[in-house]
C-alpha cells in the first residue's frame, strides 16, 4: 500500500513538473511578446533635422515663411470609426484566445486529476481516498 502511494506521488511529481516545464514556456513566450511590443512602441520614428544654417531657400513661397489662414474645414485623412472598430475587434479576439487557452488548460487539469485520482483509487484497492475536513458536506 505504501509502495503505491510512493509511485502515485512520483507519478504526480512527474505530472507535475511536465506541466510547470509548459507553463514556463508559455510564460517565456509571453514575456517575449510583451518586451517585443514595448521595444517597438518606444523606439521612435526616424526625424530628419533641419540645418539651423540653411535658412529659407530662395524657391519658397508664403506659405512655408509666413502664417497663411487656412479657408474652409479640414478633412481627416484617416476614418475615426473603423479604427475605433478596429481596435475593439482586436482587444475582443485578444481576450477570447486568452479565455480559450484558460479553458484548454482548465480542461487539461481536469483530465490529470481525473487520471490521478483513478490511479490512486486503482493502487488503493478501489476504495475512495479519505476526505479532508474541508471536503465534508455541511
């Protein structure tokens, strides 16, 4: 009986270790995701310098030297709606993987208790292992 209960526990600790060596990595993959789009958000756009020398070349107009007041309304270049939609649509994907991929390795964590739990009822002799205060029904 002891014998068994050694193997189940090595068993588990095996499982266990598994299971801890696949969420390091899911974690480390994270982790390089998160430092590749902070990198990229930080580092700035290439900004080409004017020379404090050079001064106003001799083919400008107006425009470049002086205000001028623009006449009429400004057009957006860019639509606000699809781009507000747009990054909704991403957060949700976002956050529907994240919630798929809790769901997988709830189920997975299921199947392994599932699995060690029977293999403990199996070494046991079939008899249901014994419950814990907190187990107990009220």
């Amino acid at each position: 009986m002891r014998v068994a209960r050694d193997r189940v526990r090595a068993l588990s600790a095996q499982s266990s270790a598994q299971s801890s060596a696949r969420s390091c990595g899911a974690l480390l993959g994270g982790l390089l995701i998160a430092m590749a789009v902070t990198v990229a958000a930080l580092v700035p756009g290439t900004a080409h310098a004017q020379d404090a020398d050079a001064g106003v070349s001799a083919g400008t107009t107006g425009r470049e030297t002086e205000f001028v007041a623009m006449t009429g309304p400004a057009r957006e270049s860019v639509p606000g709606g699809a781009l507000l939609v747009s990054a909704y649509a991403a957060i949700l994907l976002l956050l529907a993987a994240y919630v798929g991929r809790l769901a997988l390795q709830q189920a997975s964590t299921s199947k392994e208790l599932a699995r060690l739990d029977a293999a403990l009822r199996a070494r046991s002799g079939g008899e249901a292992p014994a419950k814990t205060k907190a187990e107990k029904p009220k």
